[in-house]
C-alpha cells in the first residue's frame, strides 16, 4: 500500500474559525501556495468557501487561476503576488485576480495589460519594509504610489491595496516595518487612491502581534495547523493530517515500511518516533521507498505506522520533527511527494 496522507476537512475547518476569531476584525487571507501546503487545492477551497473564507492567497498566477476555478460561482478574492510574465498577467487580469505588485517594472506591465485588453487590473503596492525581499523601496515609494494614481485615472488599474511580508526575527525589527507600513499607506492615500486591503502579517505575527495586523491577514501554516518551529502550541489548532505507511515485513527487533525518501521522507528524520498500534517507536533508518522502525509485541504485516500527525498513535506533528532536523513544519509536508496519496476525509 502507497502511503497516505490523510486529511481532516472538519479540522481544517476548525482551524480557519479558531484564526478567523483570534485575527478579527482583521479578515482572513486563506495563503494555497505549494498546493495549499501540500494538502491539495480543490477541496481546501471547497471547504473555505463553505465557510465563508473571502479572500485566497495564491502566490502564482497559475494557483491563482486554479482557486478560481474551484470557486466557481462563489465570490472570493484572489491575491497572487509572484512578479509574472505579461501573458501570467493577462489571465490573471482575465481571471479577475488581485495582483501583488513589488517593482515599478511590474507596474508598467500590469497598467500596459489592463490597458491592452480593456479589463481593470486590481493592484496591491508593496512597500520593502525591511525583508529586501521584493517590495519597492521606500525612496521611491512616493513615486511609484504616484505612477499608479495618475493611470488609476485612465480607468485601467485601481489600487486596492499596500502589503507588506515581515522578517518575523524579532519583535522591534517587526515593529519598525510597521512604521514604513504605515507611512507607505498614508502617502498613497496621499495620491488620492483608495486602499482597503491593508496587508502585513502571516501567521505567527497575526495570531501573536495583534498591534500589526492590518484590515486582512495574510495565513497558511496556522490554518493548516503548522505551528512555527520553536514555537509555542496555538489554542484551537491542530494539525489537518496524518501520514500514514503500512508494514511491509516482520522482523526480530524491526519492521520494514512502505515509505522512504522518493515519497520525500527526509533520511535526516532517522532517530525520531513514530506512532504504531503499540504506541511510540524509533524510526531507524529510511531508504528510497522503505524505511526501518523498532518492532512491538505482534506487529504484523499490513498495520500502519504514523509517520506525522495530531499524535493520536504516538507520532510526532510535523513541526517536531522539523525541529529535529533544523527546519520548517510547512517543509516537511510540501516536500511529500505524489507517491503519497492524499486521501480527504469529512471527519
Ligand atoms: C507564505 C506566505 C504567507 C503565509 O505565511 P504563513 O507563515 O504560512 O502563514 C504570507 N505572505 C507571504 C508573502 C507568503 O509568502
């Protein structure tokens, strides 16, 4: 048996309502990049929109589309914030999707669309707030904000929006970013446009810095309940999903499992426990497609043993184990590769 990703969508739910009362009334931005952080797009935005989710971050424009596309006739924003290629830009446009805009350049090309193809191009301004990330400078932020405006004018663009993405390393560098936000909101309102979409936390500044967040939040890990690595535990949240693999072959003092590094399993896990039907056990090694656990008393071919999940058999979350290998819950689950079946449940 392939291994399995198993996916709670009454969790995920839960989740989205436990951030949605926490952040408010800052709305939540639901962030699907990565496939929705390796969970799958179409259902989590079936679900999300059954709740009522009112704006979805995409990253690309190619996800953007396809979470428009899952919505279908329901309302919803979409926000992909990937500088894009003119013809990205024009689906995008098309699509009716916000695009996130870092550089004058880019601006250029989002006007000179909208203007080619006689549709209105929704716009969110980012100000570098710090991150050097992408954004548009501060010293010429009053220019750029003035550029849109005057186009704005035309009728091709309107800018909907400022965001920003903080480094999150520590509290007073986080704060001075707000300063820069704040400043960068008045200057294009300044222009005479209109900004309502005020953007600058992700998921640990939102739910812990409540001083930060602007009118939306922009969150993915939390919703999926990824807590952040060397963080506390979140109130309300828990992980969406467990993986699983199925017991291949029955030895004195281990049992091989039908999960290894080509399904993305890092080999640096070797160490960690994993859940069986007896509780925690040592993870000792992987392979390609298999890798070895710590036996129990009747351990037989076919049980599944828990690679990552809420804990119920004794496994670790994924943010655990990231730990243990110096990295990010989100990588652990992204890097799952499509060897692992993903498998949505109601409950
Ligand atoms: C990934 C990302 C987010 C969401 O971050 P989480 O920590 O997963 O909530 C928000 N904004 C930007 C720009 C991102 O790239």
């Amino acid at each position: 048996m392939q291994p399995i990703l198993h996916i709670s969508r009454a969790q995920f739910l839960t989740n989205l309502d436990a951030v949605r009362a926490r952040i408010s009334p800052s709305a939540l931005m639901l962030v699907m990049k990565d496939d929705a952080y390796g969970h799958g797009i179409d259902w989590a935005v079936d679900a999300a929109a059954t709740a009522d989710v009112q704006w979805y971050g995409s990253y690309d424009v190619r996800t953007g589309i396809r979470i428009r596309e899952a919505l279908g006739d329901r309302a919803g924003r979409v926000f992909a914030w990937a500088t894009s290629t003119v013809e990205e830009v024009e689906a995008a446009v098309r699509a009716d999707i916000d695009l996130g805009v870092g550089t004058e350049e880019y601006l250029r090309l989002v006007i000179a669309t909208a203007e080619r193809i006689g549709v209105l191009a929704r716009v969110h301004l980012k100000i570098d707030t710090g991150l050097h990330r992408s954004g548009i400078r501060p010293e010429a932020w009053a220019a750029t904000a003035a550029l849109a405006r005057a186009a704005e004018l035309t009728g091709a663009p309107a800018v909907v929006g400022v965001w920003s993405h903080l480094a999150e390393a520590s509290d007073d560098e986080d704060d001075e970013a707000q300063t820069i936000f704040v400043d960068a909101v008045a200057a294009v309102r300044a222009t005479g446009s209109t900004p309502e979409a005020l953007h600058l936390t992700a998921s640990a500044a939102s739910w812990w810095r409540p001083e930060l967040r602007g009118s939306l939040s922009r969150i993915g890990a939390f919703c999926y309940g990824i807590r952040s690595a060397d963080g506390p535990e979140l109130e309300g949240i828990r992980p969406i999903s467990a993986l699983s693999a199925s017991v291949q072959e029955v030895h004195d003092d281990h049992v091989v499992v039908g999960i290894g590094a080509f399904d993305g399993l890092p080999s640096t896990l070797s160490g960690i426990q994993v859940g069986t039907p007896a509780g925690s056990r040592e993870l000792r090694s992987v392979a390609q497609t298999t890798s070895e656990v710590s036996t129990w008393p009747g351990a037989s071919i076919g049980d599944a043993v828990w690679i990552l999940g809420p804990g119920e058999h004794g496994e670790q979350t994924a943010t655990t184990l990231a730990e243990h290998i110096d990295t990010v819950g989100e990588e652990i689950i992204t890097r799952l590769t499509s060897r692992v079946r993903r498998v949505i449940s109601d409950g």
